[in-house]
C-alpha cells in the first residue's frame, strides 16, 4: 500500500513539473490561439479585457469579448493586470491553473476512493465477493487523477491560458460534495456557472438530479448565489444573455473543435432558429431518460452528462475500472482520439494559413471527435449496464443456491 501511495505522488509531482516547464518555454507553442484550446467561452484573454471594462466603471459584458461567468472574473480578473519583471505574461493565473488541475486530481482519487467503497459494500450486500480482486496496481481513483493530470488536453488547456481548469474544478468539487453527501447543494449552486460546452445550460439541470439521486436531502439557493455573483458586474438579465444566451442562439461562428459552427455558417437565416430548436432539444431530451435508467449508479450519470455536454474534452472514465473494463472500443477510441489531436492542427493550418485547404478540412477532424464522443458514451452505457446483468445474474444464482 505505501509503495502504491508512493508511485500515485511521484506521478502527481512530475505532471506538476511537466506543467512548470511548458509555462516557462517561449509562447508555449502559441496554444493560447489555438481553437481547440481557447475558445470564446475560457479564453483568459477575452478575461482580461471584461476585466478591464469592470476597471473602467463598466459592465463586462458591455463589449462582444467576454461571455463567462461573474465568479470567474471576480477570480482571475485581478491576477490578469499584475506582471512578474523577467517573467513569463500571466504567470500568477498559469499557477493558479495548475494548483487547480492538483486540487483536481486529488478530488478524483478521493471520489474514486469513495465510489470503490461503495462498489464493495455493494458486493458484499449480494454476497458476490468473488468479484473482487486484489492487485498490487494503483486503485481506480488513483489511476482516475493521473489520467486526468497526463491527458494531453488536460496539460494543453492548463498551460494554455484557458479557464477550463478552474471551471472543471468547480465541477469535480460538486460532484465530490455530492457523492460524499456534504456541501453538495451548496457547489451545485456554482457547478452550472460552467459555461464550456453548448450543452452545459441544459446538463446544469441534469447535474441537480445527479446531486438529488447522491443525496436527497440537499437543497440549493441558487437565486441567492447567483444574484450575489453578478451584483458587481451588471444586470441579471445581461449576464444570462452574453453568457447562457451567447451559448444558445450561437453567436460567434470563430472555427472550434465543435460542430456547430461550420452547421449554422452554412445555413439560411430562416431556418437557423428551427435547427437551434432541434439541437438543443436534442440534448434536453437525454437528460431525463439517462436519469431514469442510471438511477441507480448518479456519479456514473455524472459522467455520461459531462460527457455528452463536452466537446473539447472529455472526462477520464478511470473512475469506473470496473464497470468499465468490457468496452470493446476502446483501443478504437484512444487511436481516434489521438488522431484527431495530430490532424486538427494540420487542418487548420492548411486552412488559415497555407490556404491550400478550406473549412471542410478542419470541420471534418470536429464531425470525427463528435463521432467519437458518441461512441464513448455509448460504449460506456453498455459497459455499465452489462457489468449491472451480470451482478444481477450472479445474485439470482447465489440466492438459488442458497433456497436449494
């Protein structure tokens, strides 16, 4: 066990100076401007300069820059304007990144601990111990944090001036109050204040189900918390409507790693409010039958709702070793997955710059990873209810035993 504890903190503390030296090297491959990293929505830039609006006795959301959240800017907003003589821009919000992704980290493994506890219990309950085996190798939530701290993506958007290691962090936190059944009303208060995926507005519904199914008793005072948040930077109604309404009617058509943008670039002005309509209904009607079916398993539905919402990056699925374990594509999907991390760059850059491409280049790697996220979560469902059939079946076999 000490020489588990042992490996799971070396790791922790390379990945942490993996990160150190990205931030120090010069222009840090320029990932700051790349689409698939900075979007209109985490972009520390687009930050800075609502930041500045608020300095100058204005709304940050008075421009067309900035459509994130009033908490963010609240948080990394002053740490924008300060600067370090000899060091590299923005130094203080890359560290404040990185202790996220640790505190990240940290969260997962303790989530993952808590969730294979309950995997036991479980298991003795049905009197299946037989299910359990014992392995010298790391732990589900410990393999859980360091696929999250060594996921390229996750390195990528930490050293690249993008907010999504705090937004994730939020995130993970309320899923973690929620599985342990303490301050999880409260975070879930700030959880739909994650604003990185098109989705984000309908799964904040779906998370409040995940924290009612992990603890019934939880209330939130959402209303309170949101008008503390955005009495210092403007009107509710504007907040919800350069935030949660940029999001919805699509707004900025800037190349992404999303699918959206290239659909709505190219089609009629008449139609565009009837294919928002269906998109986004699209995804609200996941919500309540994944709800109905996982039941039963509200951290795993967690993960299916991150899973669907994101479209930069999914969540590492190491939390569900177990469950997990029968997928039949997942050599598939990591192939897929790195394939589209090495093409969306050349894409793109046949496109912009070179000009011997055009959007179809780029927007192809974007249907690829959307394709693959379906796979994902698809294989993931079937995986768990599979793994579900069978403690069934073995159930209903010992209890037989048992009667005869």
């Amino acid at each position: 066990m000490e020489k588990k504890k042992r490996g799971f903190w070396r790791w922790l503390i390379a990945s942490v100076m993996l990160r150190l030296i990205l931030i120090y090297l010069p222009k840090t491959f320029n990932l700051a401007s790349r689409p698939e990293i900075s979007t209109p929505l985490v972009s520390l830039r687009r930050l800075a300069e609502g930041y500045w609006l608020k300095k100058s006795s204005m709304s940050p959301y008075a421009g067309s820059m900035y459509h994130g959240s009033p908490l963010l800017l609240s948080l990394l907003g002053p740490l924008t304007v300060k600067r370090i003589e000899g060091q590299p821009d923005h130094l203080l919000c890359s560290l404040v990144f990185v202790i996220a992704d640790i505190i990240s980290a940290l969260l997962i493994r303790a989530t993952g601990h808590t969730l294979q506890m309950a995997y036991r219990q479980s298991l003795n309950s049905l009197d299946i111990v037989d299910l359990l085996k014992s392995s010298d190798s790391l732990s589900s939530g410990d393999v859980a944090a360091l696929v999250y701290l060594w996921n390229p993506f996750t390195i990528a958007a930490c050293v690249g001036l993008s907010t999504s290691p705090v937004e994730n962090l939020v995130v993970i936190l309320a899923l973690h109050g929620a599985c342990k059944a303490r301050f999880g009303g409260w975070v879930k208060t700030i959880a739909p204040w994650k604003t990185s995926s098109s989705g984000s507005v309908w799964m904040g519904y779906g998370d409040t189900l995940v924290s009612l199914s992990c603890n019934p008793n939880n209330s939130s005072d959402s209303f309170v918390g949101i008008c503390i948040s955005v009495k210092p930077h403007g009107s509710l109604w504007e907040m919800f409507q350069r935030t949660y309404g940029f999001i919805l009617t699509v707004e900025d058509m800037s190349p992404n790693i999303g699918v959206l943008w290239y659909f709505f670039a190219e089609v009629f002005d008449f139609f565009r409010s009837f294919f928002m309509i269906v998109f986004h209904l699209n995804i609200l009607f996941m919500i309540l039958p994944l709800a109905i079916r996982l039941k039963h398993r509200p951290c795993f539905l967690a993960f299916i709702y991150i899973a669907i919402s994101s479209m930069l990056k999914s969540y590492p699925s190491g939390l569900f070793l177990d469950e997990l374990a029968d997928m039949q594509f997942s050599f598939f999907l990591l192939c897929g997955y790195i394939g589209v991390s090495l093409l969306s760059p050349v894409m793109h850059n046949l496109w912009i710059w070179r000009g011997t491409g055009n959007a179809n280049f780029y927007y192809a790697t974007g249907m690829a990873y959307a394709c693959l996220q379906i796979i994902l979560v698809v294989e993931s469902v079937s995986a768990v209810l599979n793994h579900d059939r069978k403690l069934r079946k073995l159930s209903v076999t010992k209890l037989r035993d048992g009667n005869s």
